[in-house]
C-alpha cells in the first residue's frame, strides 16, 4: 500500500514525521510518500525555496526505511492538484494497488472546496487525520460522503485499491512550521523540534534568517 502525505514542509519537523511513522505501522508498513508541494504565495514569515525543503525532507527520511520522498509536484514547477497527482500515481502503481492520500481534519471541513473532490475516493482511500482544534465537522455533502465510504479499521484500506474514509487519532506532536519559522528569524533555537540534519542545513545555509553566531 501507499500513502500520499502532502505539505509543505518549509520545514519538515519532527511532527511531521512522528505522524508519517505512525501511519506506516498502523497500515501494516505501507509506504509512506512525503510530498512537497509548492509555496503558497502568501506567507507570514518567509519560506525556504523548493530546493531547501525538498533537501531538507531527503535528509530527514534518508534513515526511515518506511518513508520516502516524492518530488513530482516540485519537479512540475506549477500548481498542481491532489486530482492529478493521484491520476500520476495511479497509472503508475496499477489499477489494484491500495492507494490513499493523508488529510487533516481542518481540511477535509472544506473537502467540498478541493477540485473534483466527489472523485477522489475514485482515486484512493482518503485517511483523516485528527489536528488539534479541529474536530471534524465536514459539511452535508462531505458528510454524506463520509457516512457511505466509513471504513471501520485499518485492514479495509488494503482489501481494494481505493474507495473508503478512514477516521484516524494519531498521538501527534504539536509543532507547527510557522512556529519553528518563527523561532528561526528571532534567532531562537529550533534543535529537537526538527531532525538533526535539518537543524544543521537550517543552521548552516541561514535559512529563515536564523542567527548562525
């Protein structure tokens, strides 16, 4: 089985990949797809270029046998979406292959908003993941969507190649990039909210304008 998880990850932390872990063992190893996509064009605090985060995410994973990185939305250089890159994946995996793409609760609230969402589920599995302040609340046509496709554990994700929601409570790590952003411009230390190696290419490249005194 394999899992798309988006973001993007300007920096990739420790949250990020605490989630990514959890989701490989609790879906019986699936592989574990982190997928940069490109930098909103509106940001509070200045971002890393695709290049550094796309570094950064390799660097992070390159001991986790159960993750790996996935370029092809940075590699396009143009907006992409989730329709498309799952059609990518799709025709590249086959036609059986138990595919689904990882979302948090605060988005799927606006699943409604996303190009052909009604097709999705088409594509792949769609795996909800709880975010801290954001019950999940879908409107009435993601909820009807929800209350059809409901899979009741893990194990169903792997009898087809796509179809069912998974409702997911993960133990996650509260860490958000804008935080870590955050702390980096004031000069703040970032070790152990991200990887080692992020820390040093952050520390050592002067990304997000951090202090390297």
């Amino acid at each position: 089985m394999h899992v798309m998880l988006g973001g993007t990850f300007d920096p990739v932390h420790n949250g990020h990949l605490r989630m990514a872990v959890e989701l490989h063992e609790r879906l019986d190893g699936a592989r574990i797809r982190l997928m940069p996509c490109h930098r909103p064009p509106h940001r509070d605090q200045p971002g890393a270029e695709g290049a550094h985060r796309l570094e950064m995410l390799r660097d992070a994973v390159a001991e986790e046998p159960g993750l790996m990185v996935d370029s092809r939305e940075l590699d396009q250089d143009r907006v992409s979406y989730t329709g498309e890159t799952l059609q990518q994946l799709r025709s590249e995996l086959g036609a059986e292959t138990p595919l689904a793409m990882v979302v948090g609760t605060d988005a799927f609230n606006t699943f409604d908003q996303w190009r052909g969402w009604m097709q999705l589920p088409e594509l792949a599995h769609i795996i909800v993941v709880n975010r801290p302040g954001f019950p999940l609340a879908p409107p009435e046509p993601v909820a009807a969507m929800l209350q059809e496709r409901r899979a009741a554990e893990a194990a169903e994700l792997q009898r087809s190649a796509s179809g069912s929601i998974l409702v997911m409570e993960l133990p996650l790590l509260e860490i958000a990039a804008t935080e870590v952003r955050s702390r980096a411009v004031a000069g703040r230390s970032i070790r152990y909210l991200v990887p080692d190696a992020v820390w040093r290419t952050i520390r050592d490249q002067g990304l997000y304008r951090l202090e390297t005194g």
